[in-house]
C-alpha cells in the first residue's frame, strides 16, 4: 500500500521531472487505491457473484470521498492542519498595491 500524508491522503508519487510536476487528485489516488484493494477481495472469490467492474470504481470513489470527509470531520488532528495551512497561505488576488504612493516616494 502507498505512504499516506499527514492528513490521511495517499502521498503524491515523486514526478521524474522536478519542475513539471503534474497537480495530484487526493480522491483520485485514494479511489486507485481502494479500487486496487476492493478489486482484489471481490474478483478473487471462488463464487460466480462478480459486479461490473464500473460499478466497483464507483464505490471506490465513494468511499474514497467520505473518508476525506470523515477525516476532516472527526480527525481533530488533521483539522487543526488544515487550518493552520489555511491561515498560513496568501490570497494574492487580496493583495492592493498603490504603484502611486511609490512612485512618489522616490520623488
């Protein structure tokens, strides 16, 4: 199974390219995850009862959402994490700049 993150989500693989790293889906990783576990339990049974696989994928997701929601939601720890990463970030589209005041400085 995959390292997982502080906060429960499956750790990003390392990208072969440091500089183009693509954006990671948490759910999307977790679902993987879950599909790979859930797949291996289900379609391994000696009975004949084997659900479509898209049907399996869907519960992946499912699962995959309610745990990152469950995490949040009764994990105090990775709530608190949450925030503090929340409260550490800048919204640059907040940020004014008054280019006059500054120009008029260096007068």
């Amino acid at each position: 199974m995959a390292a997982m993150s502080e906060e429960g989500h499956a750790a990003p693989t390392p990208a072969a390219k440091p500089g183009a790293a693509p954006a990671v889906d948490v759910v999307e990783e977790l679902a993987k995850q879950i599909f790979v576990q859930l797949s291996g339990h289900v379609y391994s049974r000696a009975d004949g009862a084997k659900p479509d696989p898209k049907a399996v994928v869907a519960m992946s997701f499912k699962l995959a959402e309610a745990f990152i929601a469950g995490n949040f939601e009764f994990n105090t720890a990775a709530r608190e994490r949450r925030e503090a990463k929340a409260k550490a970030s800048v919204d640059v589209s907040k940020i004014e700049i008054d280019f006059g005041s500054i120009s008029s400085a260096k007068k």
